[in-house]
C-alpha cells in the first residue's frame, strides 16, 4: 500500500514538473488516500499484535 501511495506521489511529482496540473492534482489526491489507509491499517495491525501477545 505505502508502494503504491509513493508510486502516485512521484507520478504527481513529474505531472507537476511538465506543466500537467490537472493530473498532478489527481495523483497527489490519490497518494494521499493511499496513505492514510496505510496508516491506519498499520496502525490497527499494531494494536491488534499487542492484544494479541497479551492473551
């Protein structure tokens, strides 16, 4: 998942260098999504070791 959100992230990032606003956006708004899922997904796979090893 973080692949993919850094993936769309340099794909903005070369949108935005050739002048291609509308689709750097895009990428930049789907980078973003991608990341806050890894986050979270993360996140909850942490919490869910923890209760885990306690049992």
């Amino acid at each position: 998942m973080l692949h993919y959100a850094v993936v769309f992230l340099i794909i903005a990032l070369v949108a935005a260098i050739f002048g291609f606003g509308g689709i750097a956006s895009g990428a930049v708004g789907i980078a973003k999504i991608l990341f806050f899922i890894f986050v979270i997904m993360a996140v909850i796979s942490f919490v869910m070791s923890l209760l885990k090893s306690k049992s």
